[in-house]
C-alpha cells in the first residue's frame, strides 16, 4: 500500500482497535455505537476521501477500500452505518469546486457525518414531499432504512417537489420536525440504525436542494461497493476469530487427527478455506475499487466516457456480490466445523459473522445480479444503475419516478 494510506492507517488504527475490542460487547447488548462514531468523527475518518489540500487525508478508491475493510474487520455495523455518508462525500467530490457544494465538503472535514434516507415503505411511489410555505422549504414524509441517520448530524433524503421533480435534499437530523427511530429488527448488522425516519414539515435550506438526476453516475456502484467492503471486513474477521480460536482451544476428540486441535490436518483445512476467502475477499474489492478510481476520474470527461465507467463500475460490483454473498456466509459457518459445541457460547458471539454476513448479502437481491451480469455477457445489456422498491396495485402499474436516464416505478430504493 502507498504511503498515504500508511499514514492514514497509523491515525485510525487505534481507533480502529478499541472499536474491536467493544463490539463482542456491543453485539451482544445491542448498544449503539454513538460513542465509537464519535471517535472516528473526532479524528476525521469522515474526510478521508476528501483531498489533502481541502482538510483530508486524499484517499484514492483502492487506498480508501483497504481502510474500510479495517474498520468492517473491528465492527461491520459501523462502516454500513457510514455508507450514506460515503455516498454523499463522493457526491460533493464528483461535483466539486461548484461554490453550490463546496461548504458541504468543509462540514465534512469539521467531522460532520451525514446519514441516508431514502427507501419509503409501502407502495404508491416517492410520497417525500418538498414543500414551499409560509415558513420556507419544508419536507414530509416517512422513510425506513434510514442507516447511519441516527448518528448523524446531516441527512441524505429523497424526495419530490412540487412539479413532479425527483430531488436530493440534505436536512439537519437535529432539526425541528425530524425523528428517527431504532426500530429495525434484522437478526444482523444490528447496530447500523437502519431504522425509521420521519419529517414532518422539516425545515430545508434553499442551497441544499439538488436534483437528483444530477447525482454522481456511479453512486449505485459506490453504495453497492461498501457492501462488498463489509463482507470482506466480515471475512477478515471471521478468519481472525477461527485462527485465534483453535489456536487456544485444548479441548480435542478421541477421534480426531491429532493430540491438540491446533495439529489436526482437517481443523486446519477448515482454517485455511476461511482464511482463503477473506484473502479473494479483499483482492475482490480492490479490483472494484479501481474500477470506482476510473469513474471517479471521469467527472472531467465527456458524458460518454462517464456513462462507460459507471456501468463498467456497476458490472464489476455486481459480479463481486454473486461471489461474496456466497463465499462469506459459507465461510462465516465454517467456524462452527472447526470448533464444535462449544463455540456457539453467546460469550463469544461467533455467530455475528454468520448473521451479519447473510444480512449484507440479501441486498439488492444477488440472483438479480446474476442475470444482469449475465445479460451483459450474452446480449451486451446495459446494467440498471437506479432502480426501485414497492407494492405494485392489483391489476396495474406503480408509479414512475426518472431518475437520471433510467425510468424506475414505484419507491427509489438504496439498500
């Protein structure tokens, strides 16, 4: 690795290391980690794709990928609970040094971090409204899956305006009118705030309304990327917890292969199939990471060559989750083959790679992914860069919104 990652390494690694040691802890009493957020808030870990001479640390997308599959490895919960705020730096970088955004990107490295919402549970389509009264712009609506929001000090919404626009506002999460509430209750990645957001009549500042066609073109790729990140700090992990393990365990079968656990040739095989997955894991990412860089990198081109990067972005996440949503959680259960019984103590809380691991990867469903890939193989499809959520009516159609080039119905999705 470069020595910018290095260095920045060396800053967060502490961090990083008592955020490992709280989250057995924390998994199993379901504490929020508002105190390790505000560690990583405190050091600046927020602004580290940000560029040096604007207050970051300058991370490329590679250097940037290692360092959060660091902190996936000390506690997968937190890197999904700062996903909304990835997106919305990168949003400010791709479309940076526009005087609309650049005060964002000063918040960013004071250590503000921002939070997500955009999902709307139920049908009907957006049903987020940006309002124009009396007292100024004002959003109403209720969103779920809200990650990270309950942390945050901004918060990333969607939302239709008057005329029929789709919009991206950035609103206050400690503003009047805003409540956000832990009510999700997935069986992994439990501590990420994935819960429900409500506005009601939340005031909005005039400069921080964006359409939201004018999004970064790769955000799908990007949001979809830190999963694939999460599941390789999983994997790493996973691969720790199973070394260390058997390593320490003294306790063998009469019919095992040899005196000690650490010494039986299929106890290690178990090992090294886990610490083998981990290692495709993090050279996965890398490689989709790079792929990010060259979007990234684009933002000065013309708009063919984005369109070209941000779907060879969106290609290459997509295959990377048909692979990990397989291999990790596989990986993750293999513990249990090389431990027995008494692995399974809530005390150890082993079963958080397995759970977490299956939580992430029910994302954006992996079958789905499987025929986009194969579409583009066999037919040269395009894959789809936006698309949605909801009920459709009996007997019809759910509503559409556009966002961007892509006609999408019913509810704009970001899970």
């Amino acid at each position: 690795m470069t020595t910018t990652y290095e260095a920045a390494a060396a800053t967060y690694r502490p961090i990083l290391d008592k955020i490992a040691e709280r989250a057995v802890e924390a998994e199993r009493t379901r504490a929020l980690p508002h105190e390790q957020i505000g560690w990583l808030r405190e050091a600046g870990f927020g602004a580290a794709r940000i560029p040096v001479e604007l207050g970051g640390d300058g991370l490329t997308w590679p250097e940037y990928s290692r360092l959060l599959v660091d902190l996936a490895a000390a506690d997968s919960n937190i890197l999904q609970a700062l996903r909304g705020h990835i997106a919305l730096v990168e949003d400010q970088l791709f479309h940076h040094p526009g005087q609309d955004r650049s005060r964002w990107i000063s918040r960013f490295v004071a250590g503000q971090i921002a939070g997500n919402a955009w999902t709307e549970p139920g049908a009907g389509g957006v049903s987020t409204t940006l309002d124009d009264g009396p007292a100024g712009l004002t959003v109403t609506g209720r969103k779920y899956y809200t990650t990270g929001s309950i942390y945050a000090d901004w918060i990333d919404v969607t939302a239709r305006g008057a005329d029929g626009t789709d919009l991206a506002l950035i609103v206050a999460a400690g503003a009047d009118g805003v409540t956000t509430t832990d009510d999700w209750d997935g069986f992994g990645q439990r501590l990420t705030g994935s819960g429900t957001t409500v506005f009601d009549q939340a005031p909005v500042e005039p400069d921080a309304v964006f359409p939201f066609a004018g999004r970064f073109p790769y955000q799908t790729a990007l949001y979809q990327h830190v999963h694939l990140i999460t599941l390789a700090g999983i994997a790493r992990a996973a691969a720790r917890d199973a070394a260390d393990e058997v390593r320490a365990r003294t306790r063998t079968f009469g019919h095992g292969n040899g005196p000690r656990v650490r010494q039986d040739p299929q106890v290690l095989q178990v090992v090294g199939e886990i610490e083998a997955t981990s290692f495709a894991a993090e050279a996965l990412v890398q490689h989709v990471a790079g792929s990010l860089e060259a979007a990234y990198a684009s933002r000065g081109a013309g708009l063919e060559e984005q369109r070209a990067t941000s779907e060879g972005a969106e290609l290459a996440t997509a295959q990377g989750q048909v692979v990990l949503s397989a291999s990790v959680p596989r990986a993750a259960t293999a513990i249990f083959d090389g431990l027995g019984a008494s692995a399974t103590s809530t005390t150890k809380a082993l079963d958080r790679h397995w759970r977490n691991a299956r939580t992430v990867a029910t994302h954006n469903p992996a079958i789905y992914k499987a025929r986009v890939v194969g579409d583009w193989a066999v037919n040269g499809a395009a894959p789809p860069t936006v698309w949605s959520i909801g009920v459709q009516p009996v007997g019809g159609e759910a509503d559409s919104v556009t966002t961007g080039n892509t006609a999408a119905p019913a509810v704009l999705q970001r899970s």
